[in-house]
C-alpha cells in the first residue's frame, strides 16, 4: 500500500510541475487569447451549440441534425451532473490560485470556491461528450468537433485553469457519460423518430435547394 501511495504522490508532484510550467506564460496576450476561444467549452455555450443544432435541423428538416443535437444536449447534461458530482467532493487548488499562493490543496472537501474546484474540468468533460455525440450522427461533424475539443482542452493548463489530470479525467467523464447517454438513446431515438415521421411527416423528407 505504502508503494501504492508514494507512486500517487510522484504523479501528483510531476503532474504539478508540467502544469506549472505550462502556465507560466498564462498572461502573454496569445496565451490568453487561446483561453477566450477555449470557453466555448463552457455549458451555456455547448447547450447553445446543442438546440442550435437541433434548431437548424428543423428548418433543414434533417433528421440527422435534429437526433445529433438532442443526443449532444442530453450528453453534455449527463457529463456536467457527473463532473458537478465530483467536484462537489473534491477541493483542488486552481492552477493560477496555486502558482501565486505557493499553496495548492488537493483533498476531499465540499468547498464551492471557485479557485478551489480544480478537479476535474469541466470544460474538457463537457466537450468530449459534445463532440461525440455529434460525431455519431451528423456526418462530417468529427474531425472539427474532435479540434475543437482539443483546443478547449490545451488551452486549460496553459491559462492556468486545470492540471494535466484535471483533462484525463474530465475527458474520462465526458466520454463515459455520452457512451452510457447514447446506449439509451439508441434504444429510444427510432420508436421517437417512427412516431414524429407518422405526425410531422415533412421532418424526413429532404429540404429542397
């Protein structure tokens, strides 16, 4: 056990040093500029993205676009009660709060101070499971989802905002939560899908150009 816990804490050590060093650029005017375009990660926007999607797949009546931003809504809800879950338990210093104090928690606690809800990200949980649940049904919806979940995710250490682990397990979280939203959509999507084609027959006939 006692091998365990050393081990644990060699990680720890090495994971704070590599952020550390990662942000200690965090207030050049580039860097910052990566943090800007990385809150597109955050929820009000990703449940933006996620109706909007579901919006432009009504007035283009595709079908695709309409089950891919319902299953990127309900994802994203699934991985942020996940992540709230965790954080709610855990208190990790920010990266920035810890560079600047010399202190940094790291321990189960029930603080809603920002600055010591580190653990995990949630930006990076959010927009895995997004850009997952998009990829499964809207075609060529992948590779940019995949880029912009990368950029939300670098740009965190960078600014000062998350840990390396702080990514591994928000990206952990995101990607189990839309695996288990989209095992029950599966089932559920097609009986919905059959009865709103009977009712509203105009969703699956192609939009005209």
């Amino acid at each position: 056990m006692g091998e365990i816990k050393q081990a644990a804490k060699s990680v720890e050590k090495a994971d704070r040093a590599l952020t550390h060093k990662a942000a200690a650029h965090r207030d050049e005017p580039i860097v910052k500029a990566t943090g800007f375009l990385a809150e597109i990660g955050d929820q009000p926007q990703l449940v933006a993205t996620s109706l909007g999607t579901v919006v432009i797949g009504l007035v283009a009546r595709r079908p695709d676009m309409i089950r891919g931003g319902v299953r990127m809504f309900a994802a994203h809800a699934a991985a942020t009660f996940v992540k709230s879950a965790i954080k709610s338990s855990i208190d990790r210093t920010r990266p920035e709060k810890a560079i600047e104090d010399g202190k940094a928690r790291f321990e189960t606690g029930d603080s809603d101070d920002h600055e010591q809800t580190s653990f995990p990200s949630g930006h990076t949980a959010g927009a895995v499971a997004v850009a997952r649940a998009a990829a499964r049904d809207i075609d060529g919806a992948g590779a940019p989802a995949a880029l912009v979940t990368g950029v939300v995710a670098a740009a965190q250490p960078l600014n000062g905002k998350h840990y390396l682990s702080d990514l591994v397990v928000g990206a952990a979280v995101g990607w189990i939560a839309e695996a288990l939203v989209s095992a029950v959509f599966d089932r559920v999507a097609p009986v919905i899908e059959n009865a709103a084609t009977e009712t509203l027959p105009l969703l699956d006939a192609p939009a005209r150009g």
